[in-house]
C-alpha cells in the first residue's frame, strides 16, 4: 500500500480522540489507512443512561463497542484490524506460546486503570487474566508485523512513550509499535511477507502553551455555553497538570489541519456514543482562534477539538521518503 497510514491504538475511540485528523486526512487523499485497535474497550464507562445496562458487562460492552469502532472507521474513510484476530506467525507457534493462555485464539482484553492524579492515569487494581499489559510484548508486537507487512504502509502513528496520559493499555500499545516495526524491518516470520521498513514514525504531540491557550478559549466559545448538559460539565484549569501528549522537550513536527476534514472527525466522534459526550462545533470560528469545537468523555471535563492535529517524529524515524497528503504538513 504505497502513501499508506497505520495507526495503533488501544481502545476504540482512540483513534478519534487522538489521530482522527490524521487518518481523516490520509482518507480523504484517497490514500489508505489502516487502524490496528489492541482492545475492545470492555472496561470502559458508558455515558448514555440508555446503554448503561452494558457498563460491566465485557462481552456485550466489547461487542457494542466494536459496532462503534466500525462506524467512526467509516465517518474517518478508514479500514480496521483487531490485533488479536491478526494470525501468529508460523515461528511464532513453533517456537511455543509465550506464557499460558498464549496462543493463535487468544484475546487482548481491556486492562482497565485508576486515576493517580489530575489527568494521569495508573495500574488498575485488578489485571484480568487476558489483559493486555500482561500480553508477552514479542507476541503482540509479531501479530502487528504481520499488519506492517501485508499492509506496507509509508507512515506509522501511535501514541508517545507516556501513552497520552500513562494509561497502561496506551503504553503497552507503544511499546507494541516499536517492536513490531523492527520485526517487521526484519522479516523472516516463515510466511511469503517480505520484511517493510516504514518511511516515518509519529508520536502524538500537543505544543504545551497552545494546549493551555485552548483549554482558556474553551471557556469563552458559544459552542461550550449553549451545550444543553453545560451546567454538569467541567472546564479545564489552564494552569493545571499537564498530560504526557503536552511534554514540551521536543518540538512538534508534522501538523494537520483539522478544518477540512471536521465533518469526518465529528462523525466520529458521534459514533462512539458509548465513550463520548457532549460534542460542540463552532462554526463561526475567528482566525485567531485555537479550537474548532468541544468534546466531553464520561469524567465530565470538557477538551477542546483542536484547529490542527500534531505530532512529533520517534527518534531516528523522520524520512522525508514519506508521502504527506493535502493538509499534513511537515514543520520541523
């Protein structure tokens, strides 16, 4: 797939939340794109009282869940793999499962987390036995080889070391990556894929200043103010913690406008009804402005839809090899 994107991401919502810009992006180029979900996100909370009976439940929450998955996928204009239905190399299952329960049948579960301060998250309590953090790293990351290697994208996007915001899925999930591009670079799984070694790898970034300037405006935009659940809703301190994403020691590097594909972005958004609350466009937005809407997960605090997406390169992955479509620009 010449000029294609992969995405990886941990749960379903993710891949809006945190890059669907990007993928929008690449879709709308007529370009492929490809996300890789690791979990189906059954430990997640659920917003609408009318689906609440779901929260709990991990089968009929994973099953509803994938449903929401695939009409964000659709909205954005890009396909989807479910790493756990992604088959074992060959070496790998001739070599022998990596620790009990391991093996081609096995399913990555949502590990859960537990708040450790103002927007950090941490270890859950509880680790189910298929959790994904106690996936063996080499065994997950051969599964996403393979994806590298049928799909042979030009650039590859996950979260950064921090995972966000240290959700533990999130960080497994980049350490996947990481391993999985040299995998795939090496070839050699004993299948007729030839090894593929990507142009580019991107890290989710967000410049620190311009994320504090947009949780300030959120509080003077129309949007926010005529949302009908404003009064439950929680805005931002500008002058609080600031998330992994916002590490201000490297600079951004790849932007992507968000306007242009705004519609695909929010349709999105929509899909994930379960995850996702309380979503604003303001379409009347001054040229100065940061943010282009609001959107609230199910702790109630409001985040802003950014005017531009961005990123940085992971170390020793910038190649100017890659192919960058209308509205993904390289800045640094």
């Amino acid at each position: 797939m010449t000029g294609g994107l992969l995405a990886v991401h941990a749960h379903p919502d993710d891949e809006t939340l945190a890059t669907g810009a990007l993928i929008a992006s690449w879709a709308a180029a007529g370009l492929p794109a490809t996300v890789v979900t690791c979990t189906r996100g059954e430990r997640g909370e659920v917003i609408p009282p009318e689906l609440a009976h779901l929260e709990g439940d991990s089968l009929r929450l994973a099953a509803h869940r994938e449903a929401e998955l695939d009409g964000a996928l659709e909205a954005l204009g890009a396909d989807g793999v479910l790493l756990d239905r992604v088959p074992l190399p060959a070496e790998v299952l001739r070599g022998g499962s990596p620790q009990r329960g391991a093996g081609p049948t096995r399913r990555y579960a949502d590990s859960g987390m537990a708040w450790t301060g103002a927007g950090q998250a941490g270890t859950a309590a509880y680790l189910g036995p298929d959790a994904f953090v106690g996936v063996p790293l080499d065994e997950a990351a051969a599964r996403l080889a393979v994806v590298i290697r049928e799909r042979r994208p030009d650039v590859v996007v996950t979260y950064e070391p921090g995972g966000g915001y240290g959700h533990p899925d999130h960080i497994r999930a980049h350490a996947v990556t990481m391993r999985a591009l040299q995998l795939a670079a090496a070839g050699g799984d004993g299948s007729r894929l030839g090894p593929h070694a990507v142009a580019a790898v991107l890290w989710t970034a967000i410049d620190a200043t311009t994320l504090r300037c947009a949780w300030r405006e959120l509080a003077t935009m129309r949007v926010v103010a005529d949302l009908p659940d404003r009064a439950v809703l929680v805005l931002p301190d500008p002058d609080g913690p600031l998330p992994s994403v916002a590490a201000s020691e490297t600079p951004v590097a790849v932007q992507v406008e968000v306007a242009p594909v705004l519609d695909r972005v929010v349709g999105a958004l929509r899909a994930h009804r379960t995850q996702v609350q309380a979503i604003g466009v303001e379409r009347d937005v001054r040229a100065e402005a940061t943010i282009l809407g609001c959107y609230a997960l199910s702790n109630g605090v409001l985040a802003p839809v950014l005017r531009r997406e961005s990123y940085r390169f992971a170390p020793g992955w910038a190649d100017d090899r890659a192919c960058w479509p209308a509205g993904v620009t390289r800045v640094a």
